[in-house]
C-alpha cells in the first residue's frame, strides 16, 4: 500500500478570536446631576447590561470602562469584561462640583488608548464606542481648550472609534460643531426623568445594534442600512449612530434588548 501524503493537522490552532468591542462610557458627576442621580444610575446600569448581554452572545467580547467627572476624573470601572462588571451604586456615583468636559475628553482618551488599548488600538479587530453623557456645557476649564477637546475626538474619529454624545439644557448641535462630532451621533434630552430614561434606552438600543453589526463581521463604520445605527462616510467617521436625534420625548423600542437583559438574569439565577 502506498505511502499516504503526510499531513499536517495542527492540533493547537486557536480559534479565531472574537471581535472585542470597548465601551468607554464618560458620565457626568457634577453637582447639577444630583436631582436625576437615581435614573442616571439605572440609564447608565441599562448600558452595563447591554454590554453584558451582548457578550452573553459570545459573538463579540466586551469591555467597559465607565469614567465619571465633575472638575476631576473618577475610574469607576477600568477595562474590565462585561460579563463579570458589577453595576454601578449610589456609593460610588458622587455628584458634587463643577463640568470640566474638556479636560475630561482630552485626559481621558488619551489615558484610554496608551494604557488600556496600546496596540489593539491599531487593530481591525478592535471596535472603540465612546459615550459622553452630560447635562450641561463644559464650565471648568484646568489644562485644555476647546480646541484640543476637539482635535482628540477628530483624531480618534479619523482611527476608526465611535464617538457619541448626550447632552441637556445645550444645544448639542451646536457642541457637535464645536468638538466635531457628528450630528447623527448626538441626541439631546429634556431633563426630567421621562427624558432621562428615554435617552438610556435609545442609548441602549442603539449600543446593542452596534455590538451585532460588529459580530457580523461588518465594519461597524459601514451602514448599517437597516437600522440605520452606523453609517460612515468616506473620512470613516460614524455618522449616524442613533436612529433618532434631537429632543427625546418618548422611549425608543427596546424590547430586544430588554428580553435579552431578562435572559441574561435567567441565566444568572439558574447558574446560581
């Protein structure tokens, strides 16, 4: 019997790695935040959620790092996987002082992408979702303008990464001219609870869309056609994350997101 052709099985081949998305949420913790404290805890323990629903799908891998501010900047949660982040508590959530939205922006990102990116900043398999959650315009300013603000978003816009705003009692059309943000990737809300909740949960849907346009191995700066989620144009900038901007007046639909929240704590209790 003739000699086979030899084979060469490689045993210890490593699956493909998942796409891994960041979710760097940078929420406002100045005084003026105090009156909606506990819905912002809950919007912004929606976001948490969702990212962990969406690793739950182990499609993509998540990870968050959750950064308040007021005139300093607090790390909250710090590049951890989202299926073991904790949510966030009245303890830690101290909403007390001044809006240095600048200083935030600038010391923030960079921080982000030299210490807890480093290379993957570079890599195609790497997605970066910026959320920056405010309720006022920036009203401190320490160490940056403006203009540096500005050149940071466009600087990390230009490598790929999503940059998303939410504001109240501004303008935001005019904040997304100033720090070059795109419009379709700002939302405005009136501050009340209703208006709030209904930003959480736009932000939310919008989020986990996001996550499946990565797990489909589509370019998350691609459109998106169907849900309108994220479309790019040819600088690569996401231009319209959100599939509704301007004032928030009623919730968006979340039921996907919300069954897979409420599949996510079956699991959990059932491992329990």
């Amino acid at each position: 019997m003739p000699n086979e052709p030899d084979r060469i099985i490689n045993l210890g081949a490593e699956a493909p790695r998942l796409p891994e998305v960041h979710h760097l949420i940078i929420l406002d913790a100045s005084g003026s935040m105090n009156d909606f404290k506990s819905v912002t805890i809950a919007g912004v323990n929606k976001q948490l959620q969702t990212a962990q629903a969406a690793d739950e799908l182990k499609e993509t891998r998540n990870f968050v790092t959750l950064v308040s501010f007021n005139q300093s900047s607090t790390y909250l949660r710090n590049n951890e996987q989202a299926s073991g982040c904790a949510l966030m508590n009245a303890v830690e959530y101290q909403t007390i002082g001044s809006t240095a939205l600048y200083d935030t922006i600038v010391e923030v990102i960079t921080n982000f992408e030299q210490n807890v990116l480093g290379q993957k900043a570079k890599s195609d398999n790497t997605k970066i979702l910026i959320t920056i959650f405010t309720d006022g315009l920036n009203n401190l300013q320490l160490k940056y303008s403006k203009e540096q603000a500005a050149e940071t978003l466009t600087r990390v816009q230009q490598l790929g990464w999503a940059v998303t705003y939410v504001g109240a009692n501004q303008n935001v059309s005019e904040v997304a001219d100033l720090l070059n943000i795109p419009l379709g990737n700002t939302m405005q809300y009136t501050a009340n609870n209703a208006g709030y909740t209904s930003a959480f949960d736009t932000m939310a849907s919008s989020r986990m869309m996001y996550c499946r346009s990565v797990s489909r191995s589509i370019d998350a700066n691609e459109s998106l056609r169907a849900s309108t989620v994220a479309s790019a144009d040819s600088s690569g900038f996401t231009r319209s994350f959100f599939s509704t901007t301007g004032n928030v007046t009623t919730p968006s639909p979340t039921a996907k997101v919300d069954a897979a929240i409420a599949e996510l704590e079956a699991l959990k209790n059932v491992a329990i």
